[in-house]
C-alpha cells in the first residue's frame, strides 16, 4: 500500500485503482469515492497515547499487545443482556440474539477516578493489565475525550445528593439525532 489517493490521501495498492488518466495519478474509489465523499481529517491522538502507541519500551509494548483489552477496560457502556446461545446451534453465522432487554451500564464514569481505576484494576477480566498504563489512559480520557465531560458533570451532581433525591440517569439513543 504505497500510492496515495490524489483526493484524500488513503493509502492503496495500484491493482485498486479504477482509472489510470496517467502514471502519477491514478484514480481510487474504494476510501472516497473519487472525491465524492469528503470526511474531516482525523485529529492527532493525544500525546499520552501517542507516546504509547509509538514508543518502543516495555510499557509500550505490553499496550500495543494488550490493547483491545485496554479499550475493552475503558469502554463509555458495557452491555447487560440474556443472549439466546440456541440460535447459534446450527450451521450458518454467528447471531447475537437479546432475550427481553438490552442494558447499558456507564457508571463507573460517574464515579471518582481513583474508584473507577481501582474498580477496573481488580476486575478479574482486567488481571494482566498495567496500572500505570491505565491510570495514564484514564487521564487522557478524562481530559480529552468528547463525552467525558458530560459523566464528570453527573458525577458531580449527584455525589452529595441526599438519599431520598438519588436518582437514576438513563442516555436514550434517538435515531434522528445519535450517531
């Protein structure tokens, strides 16, 4: 994947070119449709996970090893359902079928940071994972990422509540507007 798309830049490999007007500018369809689709550039990760992803040390490396664990760690929502296992005993895909219904859970974003950290270190499914590191990616979350902010703001209004004004925060997805 050494050639450039002259619109957006992706990488490709000239047997994916769909026209070719000269040598030095083929012409792609796959990532933009020749031009047609136009997506804002992404921003550059935050320096923390930057230095993580490109560092050559052994914390580095035990990240970028471990690293769909680390996201998993991390996640905004975690899933609570009954999943039908019977549907997948016969041939053909997988199927992930919900019995009744389907729960988000977000609230270890609501929590204090050091509680959501200690919480997600002891987690039996999180054992092989870094502390540093996941003190450090939580950081970054905390200080960089879109949704964050609006978890903190929870947090803050319903830590000192009294208990007889506790309440329940549910996010509803709505189609027209969520993405």
């Amino acid at each position: 994947m050494d050639i450039k798309c002259p619109k957006c830049g992706a990488l490709h490999w000239m047997a994916e070119y769909i026209s070719n007007l000269s040598d030095h500018f083929p012409t792609f369809g796959m990532c933009c449709f020749s031009g047609k689709i136009v997506l804002p550039k992404l921003d550059y990760p935050p320096v923390q996970l930057n230095v993580l992803l490109r560092n050559n040390m052994p914390q580095s490396k035990n990240f970028l090893n471990d690293i769909q664990q680390y996201n998993n760690a991390l996640a905004m929502t975690s899933l609570e359902v009954t999943v039908d296992h019977a549907i997948n005993n016969r041939p053909g895909p997988y199927v992930f079928k919900v019995q009744r219904r389907l729960v988000l859970h977000a609230q270890l974003y609501i929590f204090d940071p050091a509680e959501a950290l200690n919480f997600c270190i002891q987690h039996s499914a999180n054992s092989g994972l870094d502390r540093t590191t996941m003190s450090i990616l939580q950081d970054m979350l905390y200080h960089s990422h879109s949704g964050a902010w609006l978890y903190k703001q929870a947090f803050e209004i319903t830590h000192n509540m009294p208990i007889d004004q506790q309440c329940t925060i549910a996010l509803c997805y709505e189609c027209e507007t969520d993405r």
